[in-house]
C-alpha cells in the first residue's frame, strides 16, 4: 500500500514532465501565432494545481519511507518555481518589467529538467556519490 502512493507519485511525476513539454507546443503556436495562449494559459494553470497533488504525495511518500527527504524538497521547489513561472507571465509584470518576464523559457526548462529526475526515481550523481560516501545501504528501497 505505502509503495503505492510511491508508484502514483511518479506517475504523477512523469505526467506533470510530459505536460511541461507540451507547454513549449503550445507556447510555440502562441509565438507564431498558430493559436492564441489561451491553452497554454488553461494548462499552466492545471501544472500548478498538479504539483500541489505531486507535494503531498511526495510527503506521504517520505511519511510511509518510500522517498529521500530531498526529493521532498526538490518537488517543493517545483511548486514554488511553478508558481514563480505563472507570475513572470502576468500581464502587469510583462508590461512593467519585460526583462525580468522574458525569464518565463528559461524558468521553464528548469521546470523540465527537475520533473525529469522525480520522475526518473534515480538520484542525481552527486547524491548517490554523498549516498555512497555515507554508506547508507540500509534503506536501498529508497528512491
Ligand atoms: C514549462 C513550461 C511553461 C509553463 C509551465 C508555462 C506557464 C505559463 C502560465 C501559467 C502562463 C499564464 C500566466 C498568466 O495567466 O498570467 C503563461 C503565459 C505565457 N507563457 Fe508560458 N509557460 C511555459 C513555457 C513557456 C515558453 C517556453 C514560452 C516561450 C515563448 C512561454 C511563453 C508565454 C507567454 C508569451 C505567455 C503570456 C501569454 C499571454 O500574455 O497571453 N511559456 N505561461
């Protein structure tokens, strides 16, 4: 039961990386003008309450001893880049402050990579290295 809510995390996670990549489609068709951004709009906002979901599980799944502590944080970070990726686009910003908007595309491949390693389940090498270098075997179901 408790790697259950370990499996609907993942899958979670892959269907939020998959959604960040059809956010550049969609953004693309906005840009050339194939379509408005309304889409782009409606999915960015679903993203932000999906990551929300993504958190608590994530936090079940330390609970339940399923998930490191730092892929809490690192899903929690993915809340508040998420929420920082809807405000470099609000109109305000984009008419006051371009520069600081024009971030939005870089933000957004960040988004990408993070909810790539959640959804891979593997740690990035430098963690497994510190793993290693603990010598924390005991807990090998961790992921
Ligand atoms: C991970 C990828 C992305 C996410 C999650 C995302 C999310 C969002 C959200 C939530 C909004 C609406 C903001 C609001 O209602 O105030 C928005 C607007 C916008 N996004 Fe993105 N975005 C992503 C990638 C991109 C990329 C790669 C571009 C490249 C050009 C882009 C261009 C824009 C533009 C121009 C707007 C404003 C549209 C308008 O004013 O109607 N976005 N985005």
């Amino acid at each position: 039961m408790s790697r259950g809510i370990y499996y609907i995390y993942q899958g979670l996670a892959w269907i939020l990386f998959a959604g960040l990549l059809v956010q550049f489609f969609l953004a693309g068709l906005g840009v050339f003008r194939a379509a408005t951004f309304r889409s782009h709009r409606t999915l960015g906002d679903v993203l932000i309450y999906a990551s929300v979901v993504l958190l608590i599980l994530a936090v079940a799944s330390l609970l339940t001893g399923n998930l490191d502590r730092w892929k809490v944080g690192l899903t929690a970070l993915l809340v508040v880049l998420l929420l920082l990726q809807y405000l470099l686009a609000t109109d305000s910003l984009q008419a006051g402050a371009p520069f600081i908007s024009a971030l939005h595309p870089l933000n957004g491949v960040l988004l990408v990579f993070i909810s790539y390693v959640l959804a891979h389940g593997h740690d990035l090498p430098w963690a497994a290295q510190t793993r290693v270098g603990r010598g924390a075997t005991a807990r090998s179901d961790r992921v």
